[in-house]
C-alpha cells in the first residue's frame, strides 16, 4: 500500500513540476509576441501622426513660414524616437524567461546581492528536468554543492526557495495551485536536503585527497593504478573489450583519472564541461 500510495502522489508530482515547468520556459514567445505587437502598433501610431501632421501643414499651403513646418516635424520625430525608446525599455524590463524573472523577483525581494543564487540558477534547468532520476539529481547536486564551496560569503537556501516560487507563480499563473505549491516545494525541499548534507564538505575532502596525492609512493602509485582496473573490469567487464593498449597507455589514463578527481574540486564546472 505503501509502495502504491509513494508511486501515485510522486507521479502525480513530478508531471505537475515537468508541464509547468515547461510553460514557464514558454512564456518567453509569448513575452515577445506581446511586446513585438504593441511595438508595431506603437510604430503605426507614429507613422499616422506623422501623416496627420504632414496633411495638416499641406492643407495650410505652407503660408505661415518654413520654419513652423520645420519646428513641427522635428517634434514629430522627437515623440516618435521617445515612442520607441520607451517601447525599447518597456520589452527590456519585461522577463522573457525564468531565469530573468528569477533575477527580477530576486532584485525586488533584496537578494540582487546574494550572487550565490545565480550560481545555483545556472544548474536549476538541470535538476528540474532530471527530477524523475534520482541518481542524476544527486549527481547535479554534488556538482552543485562543490561550485558553492567556492562561494566566499553566507549561503540561505531559503531565500532561493521564495524567490524561485514567486518566479514561477508569476509565469504560470493560470495554472498555479495548491497542488504546483506542494509539488515545487517538495522539489525544493530534496534539493535543500542534499545541498546542506554536503556544505562544508568540499573544502575538508579537498585537502585530504591532496594530502593523499602527495603522499603516495611509486609502490603505491602502481598499486593504485591496478586496482583502479581491477574494480573497474570487475563492475563492468564489457570494458576489458576497449581497454586492449599498452600498460603505459593503461597506466597513463589512471594517472589521468586520478588528476580529474582533484580537479572535480579545483574546478567543477569546467571540468563537468570537458567530461560532457
């Protein structure tokens, strides 16, 4: 009943997370359609003012002086670039995505300072949508926690929560319920609960795999390089049919593999980069 009851309520979740999640990252066609539309019809406005103008000064014969005509096209112009200027500011500050209107929620709520949350935004994407797989949401939130190692400054993952939930009630707003409330929120919440398991974690791990590294001898490097591929071929022995070089082939990409580990800590997006 148990297995059923988990199975049912998650599933219902995670496609209530999947479909509004894929409306919010719509919404900017539409942001732009909108604004496209009203640019135009600001851009027919000017263009018939202008006619307007010209007409009138033409039914006049032009009998005043040249100057008048002159005074009044150039203040034609000048309402017509004002237009779009404004327009122009108008399509600028509308968010056309989730991540602008996070950044604009962000701003508004007083978190324009906490640079932490963009670090956090840029994978958001990611964990969304691997929220069915939990092994790959475990993974983006190990990626995660060691980027915000290197964060120098204080980290309250509630904050992202607010912000995020005020963003996305904002661009689904038709649809936005008591059930997307629940549905994020428990998103939110496993991923509040894996991030604060590894905060602080990083930087020890860190300095004791370095101590390791350098601490090893050449027995010890050998030994090392065979038991990689004894535990490896031993969990996945398809791979003894690709891993056919030299041992000094072998042992070079151990070497490599070890250099990656560390690296995985020095530089975690970079090296995620080069892994993809």
């Amino acid at each position: 009943g148990a297995y059923i009851y988990i199975r049912r309520e998650y599933a219902v979740r995670i496609k209530i997370i999947n479909s509004s999640w894929k409306t919010a990252n719509n919404k900017a066609a539409d942001f732009m359609d909108v604004e496209e539309e009203a640019a135009a019809g600001e851009g027919e406005e000017g263009e018939g003012g202008e006619e307007g103008e010209e007409g009138g000064m033409k039914d006049d014969g032009m009998t005043s002086n040249d100057v008048f005509g002159k005074q009044k096209n150039g203040d034609v112009t000048a309402s017509g670039e004002a237009r779009e200027a404004a327009a122009r500011d108008a399509s600028m500050k509308v968010p056309t995505s989730f991540n602008e209107m996070f950044m604009f929620n962000g701003a508004v709520m007083g978190f324009g300072s906490s640079l932490w949350m963009g670090t956090i935004l840029e994978q958001f994407d990611n964990m969304v949508m691997n929220v069915a797989n939990s092994y790959r949401l475990q993974e983006e939130c190990d990626v995660l926690a060691l980027t915000l190692a290197k964060y120098k400054g204080e980290i309250n993952l509630g904050e992202f929560k607010a912000v995020m939930l005020a963003s996305m009630r904002s661009l689904v707003p038709k649809d936005w319920d008591t059930d997307h409330e629940v549905a994020w929120t428990w998103l939110w919440e496993n991923i509040e609960r894996m991030l604060t398991t590894l905060m602080g974690k990083p930087q020890v791990q860190e300095k004791a795999l370095e101590r390791l590294i350098m601490s090893l001898t050449e027995d010890a490097v050998n030994y090392l390089r065979r038991e990689v591929y004894k535990r490896f071929f031993a969990l996945a022995p398809a791979g003894q049919d690709y891993f056919k070089q030299s041992t000094t082939r072998l042992y070079w990409i151990a070497d490599k593999i070890v250099e990656m580990t560390i690296e995985m800590y020095r530089e975690p997006k970079k090296m995620v980069e080069d892994i993809s």
